[in-house]
C-alpha cells in the first residue's frame, strides 16, 4: 500500500465535509428506539454464547473547563467531589452487566474516555479499575489494547506512573492545537511542554504506543500556524497523529456558540492545512490508515492493515474482528451483535437507575441484515480502501452490483472524478481520494436521505 494518499484540489473541493465526519455506522444519531433491560440482558447472553471477542469502553463525562469546540455531552464542573457518587453508580452498572456474561473470556480492548478520564483522582481511577478486575477478565500485558484519552492539562509524571500500573499500555494525548490565538478561540491554554512531558513519560514507563491528536478548521487558525504546531508535535515522535477537521455546528452543539463563525478559517486555507498536513505526514514517515489516522511504518496498525485484518470500531482501529462492545457510563455507547444503544444523557436518571440495581434508560436500534451488509462495506473503505466485491457476496449470499443499483451510478461519476476505481469485482478508492473515503462511505448509510447521499456525493462542499 502506497505510503502517501496523494493530493487534488479538485477531490478536495467536491468530497471534503467537515459536518459529515461520523465514522460509525450506524450512527448515534439514530439511535431513537427505546431499548429495554430484557433486550440488553438478551443481547448480552447472545454475545456470551456465540463466543465473540469482547471490548469495553467508560465514560468518564466530566471536564474542569469546557473547550468551545467540544461535541460531547459532558458536565463542566470544578467541583472535583462530583466524581465520588458518578463512581459509586459507574461500579453499580459494571457489577450488573458483568452478572449476565461468562467474565473468563479475556477482555482484547478497554478504552476510557469522555470527558476527561483523569478528572478522577489517582485513587479513584485505581479504584475503577480494580472494579473491572473484579468483574472481567482484564490482563495486563502489551497483548491487550488498553487505552486512555489524556489531557496534557490534566495529567503529569505521577498521573501516567499510575495508569501505566493499573494496566494502560496506550495513551491518546489530545493536544488539540498549540497557537495562542487558536487556543485563546477554543478556551483551551495549553503548552507544547505539558504535551512533551507526557510523551516522555510514556516513552520511559514502556506505554506501548502514543497518539496525538490533532484539530485542523479551527477558529483564528491560519496554515502557517498549524504547520508549526504539527512540525512541533512531529519533533516528539508520536506512533500516531491523528489530524481531524473541525465541525462548527452550533445547533447541535451549544457550547460552540461561544466561537465566532467570522473567525474560522475559508475553504482555501482549510485545504491548504489539510495537503500541507498530509505531505508533513507523508514526508515524515507516517502512513496514512484511515479516519484522519496516520501511523509510522512501523506501527502495528500499518502492518495489520498490510495484512488487510485492519478492523474499526466504536473505540478506535484494532486487529479483533467481530468485536462486541460494552459502554458504562452516562453516554456509553455499546455494541452487541444486532444490537446498537446508547446510555441515557441525563447524569441524574443514570445515577437512580444505577443506584437502584437497574441499567439506566438507553435508545438504540437492532440492525437488519441491510445493516450488516452496508456495515461491512463501510468497515473495508474505513480500512482497506477498498470493497472486495467477492468477500461481501460470499458472506451475505448477494449480488453486490445489484444490490448497490441505486449508488452504481454515484459510484460511476465518483470514477469519473478520480475519487475510486469501479469495476464488476470490486471498488477501490484511488491514491488522492484516499483523504476523502468518508464520502463514499455516506453513500451507503441508509439512515440518511437518499438527496443527502447524492448531494454529498456529487456537489460542492464548503
């Protein structure tokens, strides 16, 4: 696989969405059917019998100060004792999912994010996961994909000492952006020190990887800027960067009404970060994986997608294949075979039910054989850039062209573009439409409009 995606200003000003970035499918946003206690206890035995591998994921939802870019949910709070009775009820929901599965099977991935996970206190992160310990079968060891979100604000030498003893083996630092004037826009003061101490840190306790993220589009950014941050955060030599645009959508996210619409970046210098980003990347030795993921050659990632058994998922990329997925806390977000659902928002309805020895109210969906066919379509352009049309008709016993009838003639103008190559056997996205594979993938999620699918394939983006 060619290590640089290439580059068209063309591809770029037709295919690049920055308010069409979900990388899940199907996504929360359709989440909209209530999903009792039975059917999450039904789904969960299912899991259990059937055998597959198992993945967990914590909400943690608070934050100390809230970054105006944000599109979570969190609760914005300087009260640190808040995290004591969210505790208690986050133990509360481990104890009673764990009572429905077979805990001997080895949990592969656990992820903590939010919010920010550090909010809790040393001890309280201890206590968190020894509660997991408790319940499931975590081991530590560089095997495992055990993962933290960590904000360099948040977090010093002491902090990374301990998570790295409780069993983290990767960190994800959210670096977010380094300008002043961008981060004075975002509410979000930070130093290119604070970020380096923590990647020394993880470097000297043996973390096996470290991830760096990045925004792009962000307020009062300008190319010149974010070159030099992204030339700063490649002088630390993370495993991967990860280098998303932002999405200004202060409809559905209040707190970005604190951001200035006149102060975001134009069209041409959003393209110009993003080509000079990818050929900073490129020239430095990352290989772009997917999903705004680039990773060193080196990285477990690049070589498992060499090997095509790439795999990604409501955490993160991985190498486990038909991985089901356990969400706690407020907003988790689970996957169990046909079985989609999302925890309630509302901190105090998830506490009571918790409290109560009941799983707090969740709306999802079941998905349909529909779903698993356009899902594994989706998961081979995630991760492969490509869609083997023989794999997918062997698995779900179809005609993928004319199953895809409706999309073949997008698919067909998407070809005349540069953006992929269509032919009877397969769909593989070129070089240069690398960067832009999100907008393929719009065309095959059901949940959207057919007028949105074909808007976003066909016109102008920004």
């Amino acid at each position: 696989m060619t290590n640089s995606p290439g580059w068209s200003s063309q591809l770029f000003n037709t295919y690049h969405r920055l308010d069409k970035q979900d990388s899940s499918y199907p996504s929360s946003d359709h989440f909209q059917q209530p999903i009792s206690a039975f059917e999450r206890f039904s789904a969960l035995r299912d899991s259990d019998k059937a055998q597959r591998s198992l993945a967990l994921s914590v909400n943690i939802p608070f934050c100390a100060n809230a970054c105006y870019y944000c599109t979570a949910k969190n609760i914005v709070t300087k009260d640190r004792s808040r995290s004591s009775a969210y505790l208690q009820s986050l133990e509360q929901e481990i104890r009673l999912v764990a009572q429905q599965i077979n805990t001997h099977q080895q949990i592969k991935q656990l992820h903590f994010g939010g919010g920010t996970p550090t909010f809790l206190n040393p001890a309280e992160l201890r206590q968190l996961m020894d509660c997991l310990k408790d319940n499931f079968n975590i081991v530590s060891d560089n095997f495992s994909q055990y993962s933290i979100d960590i904000d360099p604000r948040e977090t010093d030498w002491s902090t990374m000492g301990m998570l790295r003893d409780i069993g983290f083996n990767r960190v994800n630092i959210e670096a977010v952006g380094l300008d002043p004037t961008v981060q004075r826009a975002i509410n979000r003061l930070q130093s290119i020190e604070q970020t380096q101490t923590l990647v020394e840190a993880a470097r000297t306790l043996q973390f096996r990887t470290v991830n760096i993220s990045l925004m792009y589009g962000l307020p009062k950014q300008t190319p010149q800027a974010f070159a030099q941050t992204l030339a700063d955060i490649l002088n630390l030599g993370a495993d991967r960067i990860i280098v998303q645009g932002f999405q200004h959508q202060p409809n559905k996210h209040p707190i970005q009404k604190r951001i200035n619409a006149q102060d975001l970046p134009c069209s041409a210098d959003i393209e110009q970060m993003l080509h000079n980003a990818q050929q900073q990347l490129s020239d430095a030795g990352y290989h772009y994986i997917g999903m705004g993921h680039f990773a060193l050659a080196d990285d477990e990632f690049a070589f498992v997608q060499e090997q095509d058994v790439l795999q990604y998922n409501l955490q993160d990329h991985g190498a486990f294949p038909n991985c089901d997925i356990i969400g706690f806390g407020l907003s988790a977000i689970s996957h169990l075979g046909h079985l989609y659902y999302q925890n309630t928002h509302d901190v105090n309805a998830y506490k009571m039910a918790c409290n109560n020895q009941q799983l707090p109210a969740a709306q999802g969906l079941f998905c349909k054989s529909d779903d698993h066919i356009r899902r594994s379509i989706i998961q081979a352009l995630t991760c492969q850039f490509r869609v083997d049309f023989a794999r997918i008709e062997q698995r779900h016993k179809i005609n993928l062209k004319e199953y895809l009838r409706e999309q073949w003639p997008l698919l067909e103008h998407m070809q005349h573009d540069g953006l992929l190559t269509l032919t009877e056997h397969s769909l593989q996205m070129t070089p240069s439409g690398r960067l832009f594979t999100l907008a393929v993938c719009q065309l095959f999620d059901q949940y959207c409009a057919h007028d949105k699918a074909a808007e976003y394939a066909i016109t102008h983006a920004i």
